[in-house]
C-alpha cells in the first residue's frame, strides 16, 4: 500500500484502512453478478465504518498504512 501511495498524489492516497470480516460475493448485497459495486448500498450497510474512518481517534479495526521504508543508505 505504501507503495501505491507513493505514486499518487496525497488527495487520492490510503490514509485510513480497514478490512472487513464480509465476503462480497456477486449477487450479492455489494456487488453485481457482473462485478459492478452497488456503491449506494455499500454506503448504507457500512456508514458506521465509514464514519469511523474519518473519526479524529484512532477506532480498533481502523488502520493507516505504514510509511514507505528507505531504500537509500543511511
């Protein structure tokens, strides 16, 4: 991940991850038998998660990536 964000510029980097105990199978409430996100019910099921991600505290279950290491000699 840290990578990837690397390569972005800092509005579109991972700042705050987490990882869900779901599995999101097509056809199912997530996303389509065609593999599109159902974004608006995604939003809805998860709002508290999604709130959480943007809380001032660090919840439990709520991630920021590490930092790239340096590849450089110290």
């Amino acid at each position: 991940m840290a990578e990837g964000n690397a390569k972005l510029s800092r509005v579109e980097q991972i700042k705050r991850f987490r990882i869900l105990p779901t599995l999101w199978e097509p056809g199912g409430d997530e996303i389509t038998l065609t593999m599109k996100l159902k974004r608006r019910r995604i939003a809805a099921k998860y709002s508290a998660e999604i709130e959480e991600l943007y809380a001032s505290e660090l919840r439990p279950q709520v991630y920021e990536p590490a930092a790239v290491p340096s590849t450089q000699p110290a």
